[in-house]
C-alpha cells in the first residue's frame, strides 16, 4: 500500500489511500517546522446518517480525490460566542475566529493530524480524542488542535497520531423511549438512543480499518477526552462491542461529568415526553420533522441511555458498582477508600450493591488513566451562589430522605443557617465538587483497580492554576494538554517576582521530598472554594486579611497587581505542559506514566511529581467521601450535587 507523500516541494501534503480508492489532500500545519513537519487532513467523513434517530453506518466511498484541507459541518448546536473567553479568562480578541457549518446529516467527520514524515510502516500509536461540552461542542474547535501536541511528539522521540471527531449531540444524538425503540426495531436498527456513543464507536471502527494508510498502528489505539467525552469514554469501556471486539488498548478519563448511574429506557423517556410536549409535538414521526435548531434550544441534558444492547450483557447500570464483601485494610481494619489496588472498596448505594453480586466482569479491561481539576464546580459558579442557607438545608434534607444523613452532609461541608454568605458560596461549591466530580472519579478508579486485579489503573490531580483565571477550574488542563489557548500577556517588566518564580527548587518531580506544604486532611475539608491553589493563593489571602483592596487583586485575569506578574509564569506553565504532554503520550506508547500505588500532580505553582497517596488525601476530601458520602450512596449524592448546580427554582411568574 502507497501512503504518504512527501510533500517537501508540494503546496499540499496527500496520501494515496489504496483500500478507499482515494487520495486525501491536507494541509501543513502552521507549527510545521523543516525538521519537525506536521500534516493534517480534516473533514473527513467517517460515517453517514440515513435518517434523524437512526444508527450512522460506517462510510468507505470516497471520490478518487478527497479534499481534506477544510473542516467539515459540526451537529447542530447553540452558539454562544463568548463561553470559550468565560471559560479560559481571556479576552475574545485572542480567540481565533471558527466559522463552523452546522448539519445535522453531515457531521460526522474526523480530522487527522499526524507527523509529515509517517508512512504505513510507521505504525504509530493513535490518540483519538472524544471532546466534551454536553450538548455543543466539536471536535473541530481550536482548543483541540493537535499541531502543537503531534510537534511535542516528535520532538521527544515519540511521534503519535492524534485524531478529532465530531458525533450528534443533544436530542440529536442520544433521544430515547420506548415508542422510539419500537420504530428503529421497525426499521431494523437494535436498541434505541446513545446514536452519539455509536457514532463514536463508527469513527473508531474507521481509525482502526483505515488509519494505516496514515502511519498510524491499528492495534495501538487510546481513546482520551474530558468532562461528558471523559464520560462518553467510560460507557465505551463497559460496551458490548468493547466486550466482544475491543479496538482500543488504553483510556485517559479528564475530568468525568456524568451520571454514574445510566437511566433506563422508561426514564429517558419521561424526559422526552417533555421535551415533546414543549414542541407540542405527539408522534416520533412528529419529532423527526422539527426543525433541528428548535431541538437544540431545548437544552437539557441528556446522555446515554441502558437500552439493553449497547452496553455488555448483564450490565448491572452502574458505571462503578460496589465490590461485593469489604476488603480489609492492611492494618486489619475495613478501609472504604484505600488507595492501595489491592483493598479497594466503595459503596455506591443499596441498588448498586444489589445488583453487583450478579455482575461479571467483562473479559477487556484496559488501561486506565483518570483523574479531576481541584475547582471544577466554578462552571456553576453563578446559580450556586443564589442559594441561601435555609434552602439548601431544605433541598439536601428533602433528597437525602434521613435527618441524620442530611445534618451530617451540612455539617460535613460547614453548612448552616447563618453563615456568611461568601463562606456559604464557597461551601456549596466544594459539595457540588466532589458530588459531580471529585467522588466519582474516585469511585470509578476504584472500581476499574477492583475489575483490573489492582493493576493498570494511573490517578492523578490537577490542581495547577489556569493562566486566565488564575483557579484549576474545568477544562483547565486542556490548557496545558493542547498549548493552544493564549497567554495571557505579561505587564512591563521590573516588578517585583512572584513566589513561583522565587522558588521553583521546591518543584521535585521525583520524591514527596519536593512537595509544597500540604493542608492536613482536616484542614483542607472546609479550604476554600478556590482550592489549594500553592502559595499565590495563600500570599493573596494574606494581603486581603493586611487590608488590600480587591483592586489590588485580580483573579480574572491571571495577574497579581502588586507583584506585577501572572500567577502562571512562563517556568510554571512549560514545566506543567511539559508533564502532562510527556505522560499521555508515554501511555499512549503502552508505557506506566507513574507507579500505579502513587498518585501524579500537576500543580499548584509548577508542582510536577509523583507522590504518595496520602498526598491525595490532603489535595481532596476524602475523609469526608469515607464518612459522610458512601453512607448516602452515590445515586443520592450526585441528585444532591445536580440540584444545587441547577440553583434553587426561580418564582413562578404570572400568566400574561
């Protein structure tokens, strides 16, 4: 098979695709270097769909020539221009301008960035990254970009291929009820809604038959992505086609927003009903003929569903059951979050438990690389904060249906009646934190080492700070992943330097020797909502306890006034881009990117390294998991943690 041709003296890098019948013309990345080339070839249509809610099939005709120099359309979605300047801290000025066609039946598309020097003899490893945002998103955004990754590749002597895709999202991608299971049986398609997950698993099912011809190797695929991808990601590891034909060899799991329990067909469809109702619609045939940007504007969020085929057989509907007997400690007592692979065990609620003493293992486990930002809960930052003290203690004695449990959840986050409205805005953040992010992905990691035999499953933190907002908030590290987002721009020079800057010997990447001071674990439980964040956020803390002024200090846009320097100085940003470039793809290549007993950080202040496990119970409150959030059960802490990120409801407003 002819692939790739080089394209020192063409305008245009191409490969000759032999098994499609094609050739694919791409372009040179901007980061391309003569040394360092990078090529990429975008749009490319992965797989078709015949009609609205139908499964997409699996595309091989392509023209005998395949312009792959433009992105192709993304599903249909909102626009909200500014969320990428909220989200980072930066101005919109620095945001490169996208102008991305919306289709509903012609998104199904994936961009290939891979170095210009592959050929099928390559066979390098395949990164293929499943983007995040809920209902909009793409995997054609600027964030996700590969150049600057595939470069730092090459330029540490592991090149890698890495992929982007776009799938249906929203109603469009994961509608489910029992009337529309019974019109796709009719129309031969099994099962009913998660067309999203499926056309995910279509964009791997091509990588994996076509990615050769590329460079890239088949039999070496990680699949990575973040918030709702991270999650999409999980539902993939526990598939039947990942059972019966798995076609990914590791995941990297970044900062999971999901539900761990996956409702059934009869729920989703419930909310359907809804939805419908609100369309004032009353058939499937009905809901295929609205207009697509009239589904989009429902919001909602919807994901996937336990249709009794996607997922492998006997899938108990938990994404992270509970072992069946407690495991003892080593000391010889019961010990509900060890960190140690070889006595783990997590309670997920009495329905979870029920249900896995019936659930076998599924026969692939893979490789699994997961962890969560410090800050994530800022992304409801705005309805958090219009809660008061007497609705909360209300909403969580109302969901928890038990006085004791509810009193012991408030008090276990320093909830109560009169609390300062600031500490009481930060208390709620820190519950909502680890209700939708923090436990879970613990138990989820606890879960993969139980199924993994203690083996194979890498935890890590990331509580370095964004350089915009100067809080690891969600999605920071794509920041430092992708080196796509801009920096923000340093002040005239001659201030004074920061104490990243100062002491940056205190950075061992090596041993717990380097570690910043850590909060105990009983300190960190009440820290406030913006983390421990190293010493830039303890100095500003005691410059506001001094008298400073909230003039002096500026949050939003990653600088210290008085210090006339970022939070995120050049040292620290390169030495956290550099760790976790370096050990995602060092997983990529099938190698341990930390000692599987220790936990990796990044952050705060430039902290790289790893540490022991008790690091991790001083960086999250996992003596509050232990005590307060396992007696509740997953199933009700994370209705606790949804509800308050909704914000209380708003007064009912006359009919005009």
């Amino acid at each position: 098979m002819i692939a790739k041709v080089p394209a020192l003296d063409l305008e245009e890098p191409v490969v000759l695709h032999e098994d499609l019948a094609t050739t694919f013309t791409g372009v040179i990345h901007p980061v391309s270097t003569a040394e360092v080339p990078v090529h990429q070839y975008r749009g490319i249509k992965y797989a078709s769909i015949p009609a609205r809610f139908r499964q997409s099939r699996l595309n091989t005709t392509y023209p005998p020539q395949t312009d792959a120099s433009h992105y192709g359309p993304i599903c249909p979605q909102s626009r909200q221009p500014d969320a990428d300047a909220e989200l980072f801290g930066i101005s919109e000025d620095n945001i490169p301008v996208q102008l991305l066609k919306q289709n509903e039946f012609e998104c199904l598309n994936l961009n290939i960035t891979c170095p210009g020097s592959a050929t099928p003899e390559s066979r390098l490893p395949v990164m293929l990254w499943v983007h995040g945002g809920g209902n909009r998103g793409s995997g054609s955004k600027w964030v996700y970009d590969g150049g600057a990754f595939v470069q730092k590749s090459m330029l540490i002597g592991k090149p890698v291929i890495m992929i982007t895709f776009n799938y249906r999202l929203g109603l469009l991608g994961f509608a489910a009820s029992t009337a529309l299971r019974e019109d796709n049986r009719a129309a031969g398609d099994e099962g009913v809604g998660n067309y999203g997950l499926r056309d995910q698993r279509r964009a791997l099912e091509w990588v994996y038959h076509f990615i050769s011809a590329f460079g890239g190797d088949p039999s070496n695929i990680a699949l990575f992505g973040e918030s709702t991808g991270a999650a999409d990601i999980l539902c993939h590891l526990h598939s039947a086609s990942n059972e019966r034909q798995p076609l990914v060899q590791r995941a990297i799991v970044q900062s999971a927003i999901m539900d761990l329990e996956i409702p059934t067909v009869h729920a989703a469809g419930w909310q359907l009903s809804r939805y419908m109702a609100a369309l004032h619609v009353q058939s499937i045939d009905q809901l295929r003929k609205v207009d697509a940007d009239k589904l989009v504007m429902l919001g909602g969020s919807v994901r996937a569903v336990n249709d009794g085929v996607f997922f492998y057989k006997h899938f108990s509907g938990s994404l992270a059951p509970e072992a069946e007997q407690p495991v003892e400690h080593r000391h010889g007592r019961s010990h509900h979050l060890a960190h140690n692979h070889n006595h783990t065990h997590l309670r997920a609620g009495s329905r979870s438990r029920s249900r896995a003493r019936h659930t076998p293992v599924p026969t692939r486990q893979q490789p699994l690389l997961i962890g969560d930002c410090s800050d994530e809960a800022l992304l409801w930052a705005l309805p958090a904060s219009m809660w008061s003290a007497t609705a909360i203690e209300r909403r969580v004695r109302a969901i928890c249906q038990s006085l004791t449990k509810a009193n012991a959840l408030l008090r276990a986050y320093d909830i109560y009646p009169h609390a300062p409205p600031d500490e009481l805005h930060a208390r709620v953040l820190e519950l909502i934190n680890d209700a939708r992010f923090a436990w879970p992905a613990e138990c989820v990691a606890a879960h993969a080492r139980r199924e993994r035999g203690g083996k194979g499953v890498y935890r890590y933190v990331f509580d370095q700070e964004g350089p915009g907002r100067a809080v690891p908030h969600h999605a920071v590290d794509l920041v430092y992943l992708f080196d796509n987002v801009p920096f923000p721009t340093n002040p005239a020079p001659g201030k004074p330097l920061g104490p990243s800057q100062l002491m940056p010997e205190h950075f061992d990447s090596d041993s717990d020797d380097g570690d910043f001071p850590q909060l105990a674990p009983e300190h960190h439980e009440h820290a406030p909502a913006t983390g421990l964040v190293g010493l830039s956020a303890l100095t500003l803390d005691a410059e506001m306890d001094s008298g400073a002024s909230d003039s002096d200090v500026s949050t939003d846009s990653g600088f210290v006034d008085d210090w006339g320097v970022p939070i995120v100085d050049d040292y620290a940003y390169t030495r956290v881009r550099d760790a976790i470039q370096a050990r995602w793809i060092a997983f990529a290549y099938g190698e341990a990117p930390w000692a599987e007993d220790r936990v990796f950080v990044f952050g705060p202040e430039g902290e790289t390294g790893e540490r022991s496990m008790s690091i991790f119970e001083g960086r999250r409150r996992a003596k509050v998991w232990r005590e307060v959030l396992e007696p509740l059960g997953m199933e009700v802490v994370q209705k606790v943690g949804t509800e308050l990120a909704n914000g209380p409801a708003l007064p009912a407003r006359g009919h005009w």
